[in-house]
C-alpha cells in the first residue's frame, strides 16, 4: 500500500512538471502580428560556404514521412525553417529579447536557445553544436551571437544545419516566419537545397505548396497531412 501511494506521488510529480512547460496557448490578440520585425540567425550573404535555406517551413515531403513520429505532435508539419551552415557558424538573434531557456525541454536537441521577444513571441534556435554561452533572463540585442549552428545527426558532416521556430511564448502555436522575418525568400527558395518542396494531396494539389501559404501548428492537434490522396507516395508504398 505504502508503495503504492509513493507511485502516485511520483505520476502526479511529473505532470506538474510537464504542464509547468505548456501554459494555455495564447489568443490572437496577446501576439503580435508579422511585420517583417525580425532579421536572420546568420550575418552575411548565404552562399554555398556560408549558409542556405535548407528545409521550409510546413507540409514539406520530409515532414509528411514522419507526420506519425518525429513531426507526431506537431500535426505532422515541419514547424520550423532549417538553414544549412557548417557546423560553429555564429547563430545570431533574430530580434532584440531575453533569454528564456538554455538547452530547455522545447525540443531540436542536442542544444539550444529560446528567446523570448516582444508581443508574446518566442524563437528556439536547435541543433546548436555545444551549450551556448548565454544565460537565461539575459537581454539580446538583434544580431548578437547567443550560439553556434550544429547537426541534428550530432557529426557536422551529415545534417548540419539550424532549426529555427517562431512561437507564442506558451510553445502552443508555432508560426510560420516568413512573414515575420525580413529576408529576400524567393531568392533564397532557388538557391537552396528545398528541391523537395512540399507534399501534395491530389485532392487539393493547390493547398499549402508555397512558402508563404502554410499553416499554423498548434502542439499536440490533429495532423493536417493524412491526405486522401498523397503525392509522392511514401517510401515503400506505406501510407
Ligand atoms: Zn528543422
């Protein structure tokens, strides 16, 4: 009996923990709306040395194969923006803040950085290579160094690249940055790697197949891309 008391304590432990990770999602109104407020995580012009836009943000191809797994809990979108840089390329903010978590529990191991910024904003910088040196309620000024890019593989030779996330500071609603980044896209669409593009439904082959027309993620919803009819086919004829 006494065990079993002792097991609950430990269960009702936890979920304190994880609720104090997710506040309620914040409404429309508490967030600010995009105005191209935000600069670049990297300095200088992208290039084959330097930096490219690797995967978008949305119902990309990769996203849909693992709409059921890594991308399960959120909708199966890819909810964030890979830029492809050599491992210890400065990552910079992308917008004037505080510091809210270092190598927090808000995903894109092995480390990485939430800064929260005006109007209920928040961007998680992932797959950073060592532990940043910022610390948390440290203020940051719009391209200031807060780490460096690393590999989501954790070699620096087969997914090097950074994942960047715009959320609502409660890590509830997860935002497409196009709008809210100043950045010249289309260029940056044709020079990267984002061959792939995104996953069609041939019952709505229109929807949600260009960078700026994706949709919001909300954690923990419903996945948005178990299509009637999915193009390409996932790998081996699994649906
Ligand atoms: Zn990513």
């Amino acid at each position: 009996m006494k065990l079993r008391i002792l097991g609950a304590g430990a269960v009702l432990g936890s979920c304190a923990v994880a609720l104090a990770h997710y506040a309620p999602a914040l409404p429309d109104s508490a967030i600010a709306r995009p105005s191209r407020q935000f600069g670049l995580p990297f300095a200088g012009p992208p290039g084959p040395d330097t930096w490219l836009l690797g995967q978008g943000y949305g119902n990309t191809t990769g996203a849909y194969r693992q709409r059921r797994s890594t991308y399960g809990n959120l909708q199966g979108v890819h909810a964030g923006l890979d830029f492809s840089a050599p491992c210890g390329t400065p990552v910079r903010a992308i917008g004037d803040g505080t510091v809210a978590e270092v190598d927090g529990p808000h995903g894109s191991p092995p480390h990485n950085v939430v800064v929260d910024h005006a109007g209920n904003l928040s961007s998680l910088y992932g797959h950073l290579r060592v532990r940043s040196g910022v610390r948390v309620g440290q203020k940051v000024k719009r391209g200031e160094v807060i780490g460096q890019s690393g590999d989501s593989q954790g070699t620096c030779v087969s997914a090097p690249h950074l994942h960047l996330e715009l959320r609502d500071r409660s890590h509830q609603r997860f935002f497409n940055p196009l709008p809210y980044l100043q950045a010249d896209w289309d260029s940056l669409a044709l020079a990267g790697s984002f061959g792939r593009g995104y996953q069609y439904d041939l019952n709505a082959p229109r929807r949600w197949q260009t960078p700026e027309s994706q949709p919001e993620v909300r954690r923990g919803g419903a996945l948005l891309n178990e299509f009637a009819r999915p193009w390409p086919p996932a790998p081996g004829g699994a649906r």
